[in-house]
C-alpha cells in the first residue's frame, strides 16, 4: 500500500482483491464482544490478593483467595461459618431466625429460650424435651419433694419427666410459648411465657432480651413466676456464649419451705460443621437460706433440614449429696 500511495497509481484489480481478503480475514479473527459464552464461567482472579485471606485465621501458608482455588460459594461459606450459598437452599432450622436482628446463637437444650432472640413476626415451634433418669433419686430437699424435677414440689414418680410446647412470634422481638410439663402420662403443671428481645450491640455480636414465665403446678396447687434478663454473644465464626439469670419466686404456697431461688443458666457453643453444634450447658439454682442445685448437660444440636433438629446430652444433676444422672433430648420441629 505504501508502494501503491507513493507512485499516485491505483492498485490493480487483483491487489484489491488480496486487500479485501486480508480485511474479511481480520474481521474473522477478531473476538466478538456479542459471542456465546461456552461452558462455565470463568472466576475472576484478582492479580493481587485480598488482605483478608492473608490473615492467620487460615494459617500463613494461604496467599491466594479462596475464590481462586474453590469458587466462590465455598468462600462464602468459610468467611460466615455457613452452608454453601446454593440459590433456593432454605435456611436450617437453628439459621432461621435472628439472622437479620443480631447473631446466631444456638439455644440451650434443657433451659430454652421462647425462639431465639430477634425473632420475625409469623415464626412458629413446635418442641419437645424428654429427661430420662439414669439413677433413682432420693428424700426431700428444702421441704422440696422433686428438687431435681422440672416441676419441684410435684410428687416424685421417678419416671421420665417431658414437656410438650408450642412457641410462636406475635410480632418482631416478641414471642410466647405454652407449655405441659409432664411425668410419664400424668400432667404436672401448666406454663406460659412470654419473650421480648431489647436489640444488639458491639456490630450486632451481642443481643439480649427478658423472658418472663408464670407456671401453676397442680400439685400441691402452689404458682411460681420467673423473670430473666437473656444475653448472647457470637465471639468468633466457631464460638458463642449464651447466658441468662434471674430470681424464681413461689406464691400462695400451702405448706412450708423456702419460696424464692436465684437461677442461672451459662452454655458454650462450638460450630462444629454447617449442621452439627456442640454445648455445655450449666444450670444453676439457688434457694435463698437454702440448698443449690446445679445441672450439667454436655449436648449436640444436629440440624436434620430446615424444618427438624434434633438435641441430645447426658449429664447429671447435684444438689447436696443427690445425684442424678440422665439422659436429656429435644425434638424441634419449626414451621
């Protein structure tokens, strides 16, 4: 072309033709910006990797992202300690609530809570927790003739003491529970509790609330009423802390014995798998002038899909020279 514009002459039919060719042949060649895109896409990789992934929660050894090596779902998974972020996977069960107003925290087995704490409105439960004694338990403690049952001054059977409850959310933060507790068929009380969550703090690694419980026990006839300040913190991607307290008051008693005790519950958690969390749980109890009472309740909560979990321990409970040893569980069903 040079030669062609140098000269002045117009290039020969058969030149025009090899020009034509070599632009078709240019056009061919070049990728289209419109072209179907073949096979899976292609994760983008950053040339220098994120400050994030070169922190020693993954050892120094990993400098590439996660997204590199696994893809992004999994990176996501091992940034929030979650499932894989499948599009349309319902959430489990223990995920399913509070996860937009504060951190997940599983609920103790034995002592639970009314839903967990930052609840939405229209949540439902349905539960039921079974404590079968390894051991027989023995003689009145504080005038008290169950001390280590779920209902104190009910006649003690020694049988396998469990509590159907149905919980469900009226409106954000606020939910209600009703309650049989039972010993093998027969009916020993009757409870209803009400649960109000206050809000977060600390970057939403923090909720609390209060729970308020008033139960009427057939026998002897006698209502107590609880009230508990709740608190969770989610202290790392596997741990968490759930605490409560509060005193337990006795009323229009009509036979002797001490009517007011302080009670404490403290569970650690540990997000083993996506599924799988284990606990201990610790329940304290303290008569005022009179006898305390602890429980210990190694646990693991399994989250069989989004709808059922299933929790299950073995512990004791102590309380002077008593001992009880006994097989807990609970069977949740949400919907």
């Amino acid at each position: 072309m040079v030669r062609v514009l140098s000269y002045g002459r117009l290039p020969s039919p058969s030149t025009r033709w090899w020009v034509y060719l070599m632009v078709l042949a240019g056009l061919v060649a070049r990728p289209s910006t419109q072209a179907e895109m073949i096979g899976p896409p292609v994760p983008f990789r950053s040339i220098v990797p994120p400050e994030s992934w070169q922190s020693d929660r993954f050892g120094p050894s990993l400098r590439v992202p996660p997204a590199d090596i696994l893809g992004e779902a999994v990176e996501f998974r091992l940034q929030t300690h979650r499932g894989l972020a499948v599009e349309g996977d319902a959430p489990t069960i223990d995920r399913a609530s509070g996860e937009e107003k504060g951190p997940r925290i599983p609920e103790p087995m034995v002592f639970d809570l009314v839903r967990p704490l930052g609840a939405r409105r229209g949540e439902a439960e349905f539960n039921t927790l079974g404590l079968v004694p390894l051991t027989r338990k023995t003689r009145k403690v504080d005038d008290v003739t169950d001390p280590l049952g779920l209902v104190r001054r009910s006649p003690d059977t020694q049988g396998v003491e469990w509590a159907p409850e149905m919980e469900f959310v009226l409106t954000d933060g606020l939910a209600f529970e009703l309650e049989l507790p039972l010993e093998n068929g027969s009916i020993e009380a009757y409870k209803v509790a009400a649960q109000a969550t206050f809000g977060t703090l600390w970057d939403h690694r923090f909720i609390h609330g209060a729970q308020v419980i008033a139960q009427y026990d057939r026998q002897p006839g006698t209502w107590t009423t609880t009230w508990l300040y709740l608190a969770g913190a989610r202290l790392d991607n596997r741990w968490s802390l759930f605490g409560m307290v509060g005193p337990r008051f006795e009323h229009g008693s009509p036979i002797g014995g001490r009517h007011t005790e302080i009670l404490g519950n403290v569970t650690l958690f540990a997000d083993i798998t996506d599924r799988l969390v284990g606990g201990v749980e610790l329940n304290l109890g303290q008569v005022l002038d009179g006898s305390g009472s602890l429980l210990v309740m190694p646990q693991v909560h399994y989250e069989v899909d989004s709808h059922w979990m299933v929790q299950a321990g073995v512990g004791a409970r102590i309380i002077d020279d008593v001992i009880l040893a006994e097989i807990g569980f609970r069977l949740i069903r949400e919907f």
